[in-house]
C-alpha cells in the first residue's frame, strides 16, 4: 500500500478571514443638548465604536426607555439615534447613551427642554 502526502493550509488565526482589531467601546460625538417645542421631533444622535460592535442603551433621568411608537431608538454600525415624536414637556430631562463592550464602556449626556 503506498501512502500519499496530505497537505494542510491554515492561517496563523486559524480562520481563512482575517480578524478585525479589538476596540473599546466608545461614544465618539455624544448627542447635543436639545430645545424643542411641544409635538415636534426630537432626535438625539450620537457616534459610536467598538469591536466586538457595543451593546447600546439609552434612559431618561436614570431610567431605561421603554421604546414604543413614539419613542424608540435605532443603531447603527458607526451611530445610535434616539427618537422622540409628539414631544410634551414630560418628555424634558437629562437623558444618556451608552456603550458596553467586552473591552469597555463609555457614556454620554444630553438635556432635552420641551416647552
């Protein structure tokens, strides 16, 4: 019986795609302070990173946001923006973003008025 040689290839990761760099989270531009009118639309945006990508959470005055139709936020690959439509004054407040990662997590603040 005669045996014939058996090459392996493999990449120094181990995986055929090379692997992106580690990065901590964090909130490049945090969203500005905002005035508003009653029943308009307020959005905040703020510029995030992180790899691996961050978990990213907003609250208003030290709570959570429960998002509905009115209010709710949306993220993307290099943002976060927060949504708030038919704003009354109980929607004014100190609200902030935030980004976690296994590498970190940073934090951002912004004030809303609604008058």
């Amino acid at each position: 019986m005669m045996l014939l040689p058996c090459l392996i290839s493999r990449s120094l990761s181990g995986s055929r795609f090379p692997s992106r760099p580690l990065v901590p989270a964090k909130i490049q531009k945090g969203p500005d302070n905002t005035k508003a009118r009653k029943g308009a639309t307020v959005t905040l945006t703020a510029e995030i990173m992180g790899e691996p990508a961050p978990d990213v959470g907003w609250t208003k005055d030290g709570e959570d946001i429960e998002e509905d139709d009115r209010v709710f936020f949306e993220i993307g690959s290099t943002t976060t923006t927060l949504t708030i439509r038919r704003a009354t004054p109980q929607d004014s407040g100190k609200y902030e973003v935030y980004v976690e990662n296994s590498l970190g997590m940073d934090q951002s603040f912004a004030r809303v008025d609604v008058a």
